[in-house]
C-alpha cells in the first residue's frame, strides 16, 4: 500500500468533525478522489467543496486519493492515513472532461477496484463508486461503463441526500428505492437502464462554494478558492456553461464572497464562468486588495476592462492578462456569438501596459465550422499587432462539438486538417508570440466521448487497456 504523502496544508474546518471522538468520527467514511496529482485536484473548487461538505456533518470522515498508480503497480491508500478502500463506505470520483475517464479507470484500479460497473457489480462486496462532476453535466452516458452511481450536474445539495442514504445502508441494489422521491433528483443509476436526468441546477441560496483547504504544493498556490457566481449568461455557440443545468448566471453578492474569505488567506482566487460579469467585482476586489491579500480571477472578458478595474487587478497582484478571444476572425466570433472585437483586446492590451502588465494571453479556438485560411490569417495578423503592445502568448485549441449546445451538430475538421492549421498560425508567428497548441488528436478523442454513450465508455476502456494511445482510440472509437 502506497503510504500517505507529508503534506503542507492551511485550512479553516471549524466543523465538528475536529472535536468528535475519533471512532465516532469514523463510523461513515468517504473516500473523495480526483483522477489527476495533488497538485491539480487542490486547485478545484468543487472537489474542495465537497469535501467541506461532507467533513462538517456529523460522523462523517472524509479522506482524498489523487492521482494514478506509478508503473510497478503500488496500490493507492488515501492520503490522510494510506487506508485501503474496503475501510470506506463510497469512493466519489470528480470528473472535469472526457479526457479524464482514462485517469478515473486508473484510479479505480490503483484502488483495488475493477474499473468495470458490470464486472465490479458481478462480485458485490465493493464501496459504492459514486461519479460526480461538470462532465456529468454535459452528457453522463460514457460514464455508466465504470460509475456506479452517477450524480447529475451541480452537487451541492445533493451529496446530503446521498449521505443521508449512505447512513440507512445505500447500496446498488437498494439503492433505486432507497432514494427514491425528492431524493432520486439528480441521481442515475446505469444499472437500471433508465436515462440520466436533467442536470441538478441549486439555488443562489447554497453559493458561494468556497474551499477550507489551501496548500503550497497546489497548481493554485496557497490560494483560498471562491465562487462569486455560477453559470453564464453569455450563451456563447460552443461553450457548454450556459447550456447546461440552466445555465443563467447565479451572481453572488459582494459581501457574500467576501464573508467566506478566512482571515489567514494572503492569496483569494475568485471562480466562475463570467467572474468579470458580476456587477460587484469592485466591491470585491477593494476590501480584498486593500487588506494587503493578492487576488486572482479565473476568467476576465475584454469588454468589460477600463482602466479603473485595470489598475485594481495590478495592485491585486495581476502580471499576465489571460482573455478569451474564441474565433480566429471577427466573422467567426460574430457566428459564435462570441462578443468580443478587436478594439475590446487592444484596448484591454493597453491598459494592461499602461498598468505594468508583463504579459498578455489568449485563448483562441481553431476549427470553428466556416473556418477559412483566410481568417487563419486575419488572426495572425492581429496577433502580431498586439505583440507589439505586450509579450503575448497565444493558447490555441481545436474546436470540440459538445452536446447541449449551438453547435452541437457541427461537424469536427480532421485531425490532419487541425495540424495543417497549426503549423501554418506556428510558422506565421515564428519569433513573434509563444505559441501554446492543444492536440488535434485528442481534441477528436474529446468529441467522439462527448458524444457518446455506454457503449463509448466501454471503448474508452479497452483503449486504456491496450496502452492508451491515440492510436487505440482511434481504433476503438472510430465510426
């Protein structure tokens, strides 16, 4: 058994858990995993929320696993004691992307668990392996080859009625009756054969999520997490935020955010599809800034930068502009509805100067439906005039078609197609900009996933099990 790593952590868990006798603490227990390192799965929100959650109800434990086995085979314990699964009562796994369904079958198994529901079920005796996560959300369906509970959109609510169930015994084959009624919203059973539900959608009531956890060793450095609103009203063609579990934005207020933010966090980063949307982000970032904390945001759009908000991000620690410009041409962001021109970026890219910015990043999309050379290079040549105002690095990434969205339908150009396409932004900007491309290959991966079912997740598998290239995948996944 793989012992438990020494960890560095800071956290403001005032909950009863820390006063309750430790048997009495133990007598429910959940194993909470995240299919990536430490230093990812400390960086997510809504992984931290759950585990919050749950560590503040009476009885309860909960201990975390990251990550996959090394190569020899070391079995995974938790990261709290090394335990082995069989001590918990479920296993709940956070899935982002399809992508991670590789990572979340090598856990599984790192765990002791046949990745498989239908083998794993034909031998009983197992903690219930509960999936969670903004993929559920999406489209569910791949995950029924290894969840088998699965948890339909936003959980936060819900993890207290799968608690409740877990207390009066929940298991696979109860389990449909167990939480049957006003708890059955939002969970779905793939054993049963019935469809998923709706996405689970909570209240302004249940927000903020916030973390309680922080650490050195995380992506987000000693950085307290919160939400300042959820959803996106944005309705941008491709992205899948403001298409599922409802999707409006849900904005938090100002003082709301700031209530949940402890007194010994130095760094706040603030979380949400349309942070820069909500209508109090000056609210939030004075007192913040002003007590002497660095504050980070998860998104910033270009239209709504002055010169003001500006300046307020470099005090609070801002050195690099990231904004979202999604579409290689005005043509193409007008088509996705996108909302952003280039004046909005120059004008976001001098005031990022006149602050003392370092750099300014952009996240384009590649493969947009309609795309042409000739838009190709009208990014380019933008690009190349903001490099002159800032160093700037250029994130590009292959368009993906996801379910629930405008452009769900839409055909994916080919892979080879994609990489003709990068090489020629590479080669145009050679010297000028770094450059930062995802994959081709695996975006066609994340496409034939998010479209898919049962019969998917399975393919997914026996790629892994073949070595878990692309070329397995494509072999499986193919049409």
């Amino acid at each position: 058994m793989k012992r438990p790593r020494k960890v560095v952590e800071s956290s403001e868990l005032l909950a009863r858990e820390t006063r309750l006798d430790p048997f009495v603490r133990r007598r429910y227990r959940l194993l909470l995993g995240y299919p990536a390192p430490y230093r990812v799965g400390m960086s997510s929100l809504g992984y931290l929320t759950l585990h919050r959650t749950v560590s503040t109800r009476p009885h309860w434990s909960v201990e975390r696993v990251f990550g996959t086995p090394s190569a020899s085979g070391t079995r995974l314990g938790s990261l709290e004691t090394g335990g082995p699964v069989t001590d918990f009562h479920a296993v709940g796994i956070s899935v982002a992307h399809e992508l991670e369904i590789p990572a979340v079958a090598a856990l599984l198994r790192g765990l002791g668990l046949n990745p498989r529901r239908r083998e794993r079920q034909e031998l009983r005796g197992s903690p219930l392996v509960v999936v969670g996560g903004p993929m559920t959300a999406i489209n569910p369906r791949p995950l029924a080859a290894l969840a088998d509970l699965v948890v339909v959109g936003e959980a936060d609510s819900a993890i207290h009625g799968l608690c409740d169930a877990l207390e009066e015994g929940l298991t696979v084959d109860n389990g449909p009756d167990l939480l049957a009624g006003v708890k059955a919203e939002g969970f779905w059973w793939p054993h049963t054969g019935a469809p998923p539900p709706s996405p689970l959608r909570v209240g302004p009531e249940l927000l903020p999520a916030h973390s309680a956890i922080w650490s050195p060793d995380a992506e987000l450095r000693d950085m307290f997490l919160v939400e300042v609103g959820r959803g996106c009203n944005r309705a941008c063609a491709f992205c899948a935020t403001s298409r599922t579990a409802g999707g409006r934005c849900r904005v938090v207020e100002a003082k709301s955010v700031i209530a949940r933010v402890p007194d010994q966090a130095t760094r706040v980063g603030l979380v949400g599809a349309a942070v820069s949307d909500h209508p109090g982000l000056r609210e939030i970032l004075g007192p913040l800034v002003d007590s002497g904390r660095e504050v980070g945001l998860s998104s910033i759009r270009a239209d709504r930068l002055d010169e003001d908000l500006v300046a307020l991000l470099a005090r609070a620690g801002l050195r690099t502009l990231t904004l979202g410009v999604d579409g290689a041409s005005a043509r193409l962001r007008r088509q996705v509805h996108k909302g952003i021109t280039e004046e909005h970026v120059l004008q976001g890219a001098r005031l990022a100067s006149g602050a003392g910015l370092r750099r300014l990043k952009l996240y384009q999309l590649v493969g947009l439906p309609g795309e042409t050379d000739e838009d190709l290079d009208e990014m380019v040549r933008f690009t190349r005039e903001l490099s002159r105002i800032l160093p700037v690095t250029l994130g590009v990434s292959p368009f993906v078609p996801k379910p629930g969205t405008d452009l769900a339908d839409a055909s994916q150009a080919p892979p080879k197609e994609v990489d003709r396409r990068l090489r020629h932004i590479r080669k145009s900007l050679q010297g000028r900009v770094r450059i930062q491309p995802a994959s081709a290959r695996w975006a066609w991966v994340e496409a034939r996933i998010a479209q898919g079912d049962e019969s998917t997740g399975e393919a997914v598998l026996r790629a892994w099990e073949q070595g878990g290239k692309f070329a397995d995948f494509k072999r499986e996944l193919a049409d």
